[in-house]
C-alpha cells in the first residue's frame, strides 16, 4: 500500500517532466537520440515504474545483449565462426537468466494480475502508432510516446525504447483484430515459451550462428524475447501511471513481440 500511494503521488507535474514536449522524449519513427530523463524526475520514474526489480533487471540486459548481437554478426560475417558462437553463447545464457528471473518474480506476476483485470473497454483498433492517451490524470499523448517513456524509466536508453516499442507495434498491428481483454495467462506462457526457446538455442548454436537465415531468427528471439517481457514488465507497475487501458494495450504489444520471438529457430 506505501508503494502504491507513493505512485499516486506521482502528479501532472512530476509526469510532464517524463514526458518532455514530445521530441525530447521519442521522435518520429526512424530516428533516435540517447537523451535520459532529468535527474529531477528520475526518483519519481523509478517509483512510478515498479517492479523496478524486473524491469531495470530486463534493461539492463537487454541494452547489453543489442551490443553483442551485432559482435555476432560482424564476427560471423568476418568467417570467425568460433568467436561468433562464443559470443552468442553468452548472450543466450544471459538472456536465459534473465528470463528465468522474471518467470519467478512473484511480485510483478501481482502487478500483471493488477494491471491486468479484464476490462469493460475494448482495445483500440488494430493500428495504434497514433492512438491518444490520457495519463497522469490530463496529460494526452500517444501511445508511442508514453511507452517509450515507461522504458526509459526502467532504464532502457531512448534510442533502444524507440527500436522495441516500434518493433513490438508493428507485430501487434500486423495480428488478426485484437480480443477485447488481454489474457493474463497468455502473456505469462509466452514469456515462459520465449525464456525455454533461448535455453533450447543454446544447445544448436553451432549450426544456428553458421547459417544467416537461423542467425537471423536467433536475433529476433533473444532481442524480441527480451523486448517483449521489458514492455510487459514496465508497464505492468506503471498501470497507476498509464491507466487500466493503456497498460493492458501495453501488455498485448509486448505479448505480440514475444510471440514474434518465440519462432522456432531450426525447421
């Protein structure tokens, strides 16, 4: 209940703070900058932004598995196969583990099944780059932007919040329309069939990383798989922030980037 109250104190002010005057927090599509939050809101944003165990765990990782997916690759490419592997191999064990942590997190299950209640209000149509909502009580904005700022709180850098949020978008807008709840189940089995696909990689890394084709679907499965669980986790303790309905269309955009993850590596 502290933490709770604590997060309703966070005010219009405080949220204006987070989210800039729009540039200063996400540009457009296609384009990044690095700019962090000001100090001044930071306290206030991780507070906001529980399970901070989850989620800067998941950033953390995350912002260091970008940089060695592409050691990877350059490797690969460069015929040095053995540090290719090497290096993927410990970007799957990491990955895994990170995985694995956030499957056990009791408390931000407690946030999911919090945030995640059925609702009587549908999701919003299938294409959401543009949909408008109201946070913080009167702030409007979009949906991009308020889930770019959510994963700048849990520590991603801009530029990576910008490549998943419009990674994950752009898997949910290509599904089949969207139920009018998010099931609560659903995401939390696409995480475990994400965080048991990495440990299963691990074992035909070899082959995977020798071939462009897997190399690719391995990319996609620790970088999405990743993603997807930071977008679900983030937004999860930052439902008081976002309101019930942004969160749950947050937790359906993740749960479509994990599902994107979850592609069998080897046919």
């Amino acid at each position: 209940m502290e933490r709770y109250a604590r997060q309703l104190e966070f005010d219009n002010e405080q949220l204006r703070a987070l989210l800039g005057s729009g540039p200063d927090v996400a540009s457009s599509p296609g384009s990044s900058t690095d700019a962090v939050p000001s100090s001044g809101a930071a306290p206030d944003l991780a507070a906001a932004a529980a399970p901070a165990s989850a989620a800067a765990m998941l950033a953390r990782i995350l912002g260091g598995v970008e940089g060695q997916v592409d050691d990877v690759e350059r490797l690969a490419a460069a015929g040095e196969l053995a540090s290719a592997v090497d290096t993927a191999l410990q970007v799957t064990r990491r990955s895994a583990a990170a995985l694995r942590a956030t499957v056990a997190d009791a408390e931000l299950r407690e946030n999911l099944v919090t945030s995640m209640t059925p609702l009587d209000s549908p999701l919003p149509p299938p294409s959401i780059q543009n949909y408008a909502i109201t946070v913080g009580g009167n702030e409007s904005v979009t949906f991009r932007v308020a889930e770019i700022a959510v994963l700048q709180m849990a520590g991603l850098r801009r530029s990576l919040a910008e490549k998943h949020v419009d990674a994950a978008i752009a898997e949910y807008e290509q599904l089949a329309p969207p139920r009018s709840s998010v099931d609560l189940h659903q995401v939390l089995d696409r995480i475990e069939a994400v965080q048991h696909a990495v440990a299963h990689a691990e074992t035909v890394l070899p082959f995977v990383i020798n071939q462009p084709p897997q190399r690719l679907k391995w990319r996609k499965l620790v970088t999405y798989g990743l993603g997807g669980t930071l977008i679900v986790a983030a937004n999860a303790g930052a439902a008081v922030v976002l309101g019930p309905v942004a969160a749950a269309v947050s937790a359906a955009v993740g749960s479509a980037a994990l599902g994107a993850a979850a592609a069998p590596l080897v046919m």
